[in-house]
C-alpha cells in the first residue's frame, strides 16, 4: 500500500490518495483560505487500511527489548487507535470532497414506470422505460463552494492527525520519563533505608553497651520504618507509569527504559515560537475557511440554478399506439431548467447567519489556539529557568549536608557530644536532597517535552518527520 503523505498545512497537506492525487479546478480553488493549499483526495482506494484492534506482534512479544525514549514514541505513534481513527476520518473526508465534486458532472437516472394514462383514447393501463439527464451550467457558485467546504473538511483531518501524533507523543514522553523518575526514586529509597539501618544497628550496640539511651533506639527505628513507606509509596507510583508506559506502546508486559535523555532535548525551551504550523492553528484555520465556503454556499441557495435536462422514454407496451400510429413508440426531449427557489420557511436565511456565527466562531477558535500554545510555552520556558537554579542549589546542599553528617557522625561516636537525632536529621536531609534533585530532574525533562509540543517541534526531535505513520507519510 503506498503511504500518504503528510505535511504541515501552511505549506503543503497531504495527498489523501493511496494511488491518485488529482488538484482541484481554479474555480473552486479560488475560495480556499490563502496559504491553507489543499490537494484534494479524489482518487482514493475503495479499501481503507486493515482495522487493528491489538498491537502488532512484534509489539508484545519485544517486552523485554529495553527502550530509548525515540524508540518508544516510535513504536506508540506507530499503533496507537487514536491516530488510526484520525486517519480513518481523513479517508472520509477525502471521500466526501469528491461526493461535492459530483455536482460539475451530469447527474443520470433511469427507471420503468408503469400504471393508469389517460392521455389515450379510451384509457388504459401503460408502461414505459425512462431515461434522463440533468447537467448543471451555473448555479452562481452552489457547487464551487461545497467542494470547498468539503476541502477545509479534509484539511482540518489532516491537522487532527498531526494533533494526534504530537499528543500520543507527548504522552508517551510524559510516561517514559515518570518512570526513569521513579527508578531513581526507588534506588534512592533503598540506599536512604540502608543507610538509616546502619545508625540503627549503631544505636542499637551502643544501647546494649549502656552508651546511650533506649530512645535512640526507638527513634533510628522510627525513621526506618518512614523510609520503608516511602519505599513502598515509589514502588506504587513506579508500578503505575510502568503499566501506563506499556498501554501506549500497545505491549502487555512492562518494557525496560533506560536512563538516557538526548542532551539536545535539555535545550527545547529555547526554540522560537513557531505557532502558525501548529496543528491547533492548522486545524482552526481549516475550520475558518469551511465557514467561508459555507457562508459562500448559504448565500448561493437563495439564486437560481440553470441545467440542461435530456430525457428519453420508451414505451413497453405493443398497442400503446393503436389509436393514433403518429404516436412514436420512443419519445425524446431536451429542456433548458431554470430553477429558482421562492420561499423555503426561512431555512436560506437562516443557513447564512449560521454560517456567519461558525466564521466568527472559528476565528475565536484560531486565536485561542494561539493563546494555549503560546501560554504554555511561556510557562514551560519560566519554570525551566527555575528548576535549572534549582538543581544547582541542590547539587550544592547535598555537598554540604554530608559533610554535615560526617561531622555529627565523628561528634556522636567519639565525642559523645552530638545527639543521635542530629545524625538522624542529617542522614535523612541528604536522602531528601537526592529526592529533590531527582524530581527535579524529571520535571525539567517534563518541561522540555511541553516546549517542544507547544512550538510543534516534536515530530522533528523525534525522528516522525520524514516517515511513514500509519499510511501517513509524514513531511516537514
């Protein structure tokens, strides 16, 4: 099956056809948004691509194959039934544009017709077999702007199937990354517990040996077991984005990730701000134009239609002419029809200022679009100049918290002159840290990823541009 091809809308949408791509007539062209070009898919193949209820078997049976974080967005984009379906609404749409085109061609139908005629002499039963023509000539743009609107149709398909990338994407990224966050979670967990063991077993020997009071005891075990909660609330919260990781890969088993983040991912929140090729604005900017050619074909109801109309009758009956033999069994006629519609109950009017509310609601529609991506852009840049003085002041407390620890740790064992809890507080506040420094880690990585959805610059980080997505070839 050839792919088909995909591209950002502002410069060139994809062509719909499997095998053929035609362009629409000048006529209709000119009504389409400026800088929104459409190839019409007119020529699409009668079976659309294979339905896939499950992930390819490749899919389930790799669980054990570990992951780079482009590999998993790959393998998702590559399965995932939201895009599917929007691909599936775009073979529809592709569809519908040439059920709109219909209406330049002539228009054949035929039938039998049979029952009582009193035209004859004497009355009788009669049956005839017809056949007629219509071909529209001009209907002051009734049919340009149907295809037109069906264009926009198509066109916001094709945006929502760029949407459904990105926001498949995204998602995966968010999981994949939540749980490198809590593989390091859980190995510091482990290692704070180890290392609270130890001053347990500490104040334990200096307990039996009366250096120290059973209090110290009983507190070295209190903080053990918080860290043995901690523990388990990480491995909850590990189990959870494992599984959820493994619902968008289409796999179900839980896959193995590694610890790598390209280093040219920690600079996504410096990119320009790219929003008129975000597939948002894309979308909303084909809905725009449908509204045009909408309120184009609104107006274009309320004037006349003129058609050639050809027809044909044959007569079935063998003494259908007895009476009058100047009557030719085949009849033949051909009409000019000028229809003209007079009164509707409102409904000409009506579909105008209908038409008129979806334009102003589409341009409402297009400048939100705007706000969200660049609202959160904004955001996702601000929080990344924080977090990144964050982690430095992080990196810096640790380092001195143990040195901290080492201090109190001399002062308790051969000073005697530091309590327990100091040493307790100290080996915590380094565990702590190391939390923060993780999380924080992970929520850096977070942002970048939300700066790359928000300038549509992760089909590009992550290799989906020039590639072939679910039949969709994909273009920068």
């Amino acid at each position: 099956m050839k792919p088909v091809r995909l591209s950002k809308l502002s410069a060139v949408l994809l062509s719909v056809g499997l095998q053929h791509c035609i362009t629409s007539s000048a006529s209709a062209d000119d009504h389409l948004e400026p800088g929104l070009s459409v190839i019409s898919p007119t020529k699409l193949q009668s079976q659309p691509p294979a339905r896939r209820t499950q992930p390819p078997p490749q899919a389930v049976n790799a669980s054990e194959q570990t992951l780079g974080l482009e590999q998993a967005i790959r393998v998702a984009v590559d399965w995932h039934p939201s895009i599917a379906e929007a691909v599936g609404t775009l073979m529809q749409q592709g569809e519908n544009i040439n059920v709109a085109q219909a209406g330049y061609y002539p228009q054949v139908t035929g039938g039998i017709k049979g029952g009582y005629d009193s035209g004859y002499a004497g009355s009788r039963n009669t049956q005839a077999i017809s056949i007629s023509l219509k071909q529209m000539l001009y209907d002051f743009g009734k049919v340009d702007s149907a295809v037109d609107a069906a264009r926009a149709k198509a066109a916001q398909s094709q945006a929502n199937i760029l949407l459904a990338i990105d926001q498949v994407a995204r998602d995966t990224a968010y999981a994949y990354i939540e749980v490198q966050r809590y593989q390091h979670l859980l190995a510091t967990a482990r290692d704070q517990i180890h290392g609270i063991g130890d001053i347990v077993d500490l104040a334990q020997q200096r307990s039996d040996m009366g250096a120290s009071t059973r209090s110290d005891v009983v507190q070295a075990q209190s903080r053990a077991q918080g860290g043995m909660a901690t523990l388990e609330d990480y491995k909850a919260q590990y189990s959870r984005w494992q599984t959820t990781l493994a619902n968008l890969l289409g796999r179900r088993n839980v896959p193995q990730v590694t610890d790598a983040f390209a280093p040219g991912l920690n600079q996504s929140c410096q990119v320009p701000d790219s929003g008129d090729a975000l597939p948002g604005v894309l979308a909303a900017v084909a809905q725009r134009t449908q509204a045009q050619a909408e309120l184009a074909n609104a107006k274009a109801q309320a004037y006349p239609t003129l058609s050639l109309e050809p027809s044909l009758t044959q007569n079935l009956d063998n003494d259908f002419n007895k009476d009058d033999p100047y009557v030719k069994r085949t009849q033949a006629g051909i009409f000019l029809n000028l229809e003209v519609p007079i009164y509707q109950g409102g409904a000409t009017s009506a579909r105008t200022r209908a038409a008129g509310h979806a334009l102003t609601a589409a341009d409402s529609a297009e400048d939100a679009a705007r706000l969200q991506a660049r609202q959160g852009l904004t955001e996702a840049q601000s929080q990344t100049s924080s977090l990144d003085r964050r982690l430095n002041a992080l990196q810096t407390r640790e380092a001195s918290i143990r040195q901290a620890r080492e201090l109190y740790g001399k002062q308790y064992l051969e000073l005697g002159t530091r309590p327990l809890l100091d040493l307790l507080n100290a080996e915590q506040e380094i565990y702590q840290s190391r939390f923060d420094l993780e999380n924080t880690v992970a929520d850096m990585r977070r942002l970048q990823i939300d700066c790359l959805y928000n300038s549509g610059g992760l089909r590009r980080a992550f290799g989906i541009d020039h590639s072939t997505i679910q039949h969709v070839e994909i273009l920068p």
